[in-house]
C-alpha cells in the first residue's frame, strides 16, 4: 500500500463556509518532493513532560469544577492498527459553560476557577490512553448569523513519526449542533466525519461518579509520501 | 484498513493546551553552533497571523534524527506561538548535512509545521539554512524550481547566528508548502 492508495479524510485548506480559511488557506497545490531523511523520525518526549497529574483536569483546583464529569479513554493506532506507544497527546478545551480559560475569549458565559481546561497524556505500551474532565458546553462564535459550536474537545497528538503529527477535535454522538457546523463538516467523507465523533461507553466511566466515552484514534503510518506513487 | 481520524482547524484557543514553557529552545544531546530562527506569518491580505502556533523538527548537527534525550522536552524538537506581530523564534543549532538513501545530500534545512486558525490543516515546509548559490545538489531546492525563494532564511548581514524567514500564506511569493 502506498500513501496514494489511502483515502484522504482530511478537510480542504479552502473551505470558504468557514471564513477564516479566505485569507488563510494557500492558493497553490502542494508541492511534492522526496521525502527528507528524517521525516519518518519524530519527536521522544521523556516520561516526565506529562506527569500523571496531567491526566486529571478536575482536581486542578480547589474544589471540583461544575460540569458533567467525564473519562475520555481510548487507544491510538495507524491506519494498519499498529499502537502508537509511548506518545504524547495533549488535550484543551472549554468548560461545561462553553468559556476557555483564554483572554481572547470573550464569550458572555462564567469561567470556572476551578477548571483550566488543559491536559497532557503519553500513551502506554497498547496506544492507550484515559482523561478525567467536564463535558465542554456549546459556544457561539461569529462565522456565520447563529453559529454555535457544537460541543468539541481538542486534541494534539505526535504519533511516532514527524509525518503523523495530527491536531483533531472530538465532538460527542447525537449533538443537533454537528450538522450545521462548518469545521466538522469540512471533512468531505461521512465515515470520516464519524470518526471524530466519540462513542458513549459507560463501563469506561465511574459508577455514580462520571459518564465514560470512548474515542479511538487512527493515525497515518510513519512512512513519508512517497515520489511519484 | 481503518478510516484515519481526519484534521481540524487548531482554533484561536490553543494556547490554553499548548504552550510549552521555554518551547521556542531547542534541545540536543550534542553540541553545535548555537542560530535564531525568526520572522513574521502574513496572511493573504498582508495582515500579520498573531495566533499561528509554529513546531520546528530538525537533524542534530551531526545530521542525525535525534532521539530520546536527558532533557526536559524532546530532542530537535521547538513549538512557539506567533506574537502580537505575528513573529516566531526559535533559538536551537545549525542542523547537520543530511544524507538520503541514494546518497544525496540535503543543505542544513529545518522541518516547519503551521497550525492555525483557519488553516483545516497544518502546513508543512521546510526552511534552508543556506545561501542560494551552494543549493544546485540540494533534492527540496532542485524540486521547489522558481519557488524555491520561498525556503530559504536570510542570514544578517551583523549577526551570523540570526536567520530571517517570513511566511506567506498566499500572494506572488506564497511560500512553497509541501505535500508530506
């Protein structure tokens, strides 16, 4: 299989529903070009750049954040389902307000002291990995008259090679905001799409304690495009 | 085979998740000559990208991928926000002369990936650490053609240590973004 055999899920560079690609997004095609030695390397963080504590969003502050509590959990893998082991993945989002805790966000909803909305995981020797969070509530923003972002959390992930760098956001199943929000659906392929909605599994959660979902993701495979493929 | 989880845009948040306290330094297990790698991200209206979030990749001065390291963040490895001015720096050291696997050799060049608002994608390119007349041998200058302008830093003309290199996301001198 070469990297021309794999069906391209990602979104368009020009995307013009989603306005801020207008000025954005690169007007030429790709260049193509071999691949650089050292592109099927990638960045090894040491154990200690994510300290477990870092997997916990909800004991960042004094007293537990509001919000639906949650365990985001799942594995991580290439599109051949091979784990990705021993990666970083980092996580932010808003709160179950729908504010983050960012100055340039100036959304008219609470920010929460006690959530910061950040964390930070490595995956273990599987390519599994496990959050504890808030579900992040719904915002608007002014791409278009009425526009809300359906509830998101965004992830970073480094995979083990330069080439499967991947940022994504994970929406949740059933929300009435995901058909009409332009970012989910600049991802031309539906199956693709789906792929970034998480599954509802309440035995990854605590029993009277917080909701469990789980979120799979695939990466591509570590090898660089090849030429002329 | 498995569908890939797709990309989406990075937003204007990221810095809430992603800031890496003294990201733009890059660490190495060897030592080599110590460079600043500056400049500005300009959208296609000519407007300064003040939330664009740069990594950098690069060889070692040996012109090796590096590896696990004893430092605190990850070998070869930077991530810096743009500023109010939409500039990045990064302080790490001149990458080695790569070889590939039929010999040929890569000028000093450093991976640049570029997450931002807007971008559904990140852009990926790589930036030439070298003067335009010692690139003929070089794979990524020879199949960049007439754009290859759009790669390499410029060194100043006081400071050797001080590379410049602008991003353009569109316009006459788009920088050469590459499929990888």
């Amino acid at each position: 299989m070469t990297a021309r055999d794999r069906m391209d899920v990602d979104p368009p560079y020009d995307y013009p529903l989603y306005k801020s690609t207008v000025f954005r997004a690169p007007k030429q095609p790709l260049l193509r070009v071999a691949p650089h030695p050292i592109e099927t390397a990638g960045p090894v963080f040491p154990k200690s750049f994510a300290k477990e504590s870092a997997a916990d969003l909800t004991t960042w502050g004094k007293s537990a954040p509001l919000g639906e509590k949650m365990i985001l959990a799942g594995r991580v893998t290439d599109e051949d389902g091979s784990p990705i082991r021993d990666s970083l993945i980092e996580l932010w989002q808003c709160n179950a307000s729908g504010r983050y805790a960012h100055p340039v966000d100036q959304h008219d909803a609470p920010l929460d002291p006690n959530f910061l909305g950040q964390g930070k995981v490595l995956t273990d020797g599987n390519g599994e990995y496990r959050f504890v969070t808030v579900k992040p509530g719904a915002y608007p923003w002014r791409n278009h008259p009425w526009a809300w972002r359906p509830a998101h959390i965004h992830l970073s992930l480094f995979g083990n090679a330069y080439a499967q760098r991947l940022i994504t956001q994970l929406f949740f199943p059933g929300d009435p905001l995901l058909p009409i929000d332009p970012i989910f659906n600049s991802v031309p392929d539906e199956a693709a799409r789906q792929r970034m909605v998480c599954t509802l599994d309440l035995e990854k959660g605590i029993e009277e304690v917080a909701l469990g979902y789980r979120f799979d993701i695939v990466l591509r495979g570590p090898q660089a495009t090849p030429m002329g493929a | 085979m498995t569908i890939r989880t797709p990309s989406q845009t990075i937003g204007p948040f990221f810095h809430v998740g992603l800031k890496w306290e003294g990201g733009e330094k890059v660490a190495f297990q060897s030592s080599g000559k110590s460079i600043v790698l500056t400049g500005r991200v300009y959208d296609g209206a000519g407007n300064a990208i003040t939330d664009a979030l740069i990594e950098s990749w690069q060889a070692d001065p040996e012109g090796k991928a590096p590896g696990a390291g004893s430092a605190a963040s990850a070998p070869g490895y930077s991530r810096a926000a743009t500023d109010g001015e939409g500039r990045y720096r990064i302080e790490t050291l001149m990458p080695g002369v790569c070889s590939g696997a039929n010999g040929e050799k890569y000028a000093p060049q450093i991976h640049v990936t570029i997450f931002a608002r807007g971008l559904l994608k990140a852009l990926r390119t790589r930036v030439l650490l070298a003067e335009a007349g010692s690139l003929g041998g070089d794979p990524l200058a020879k199949a960049a053609g007439p754009r290859v302008g759009t790669l390499i830093a410029k060194q100043d003309a006081k400071d050797a240590s001080l590379w410049e290199w602008d991003v353009r996301m569109q316009g006459t001198d788009e920088t050469a973004f590459l499929e990888i």
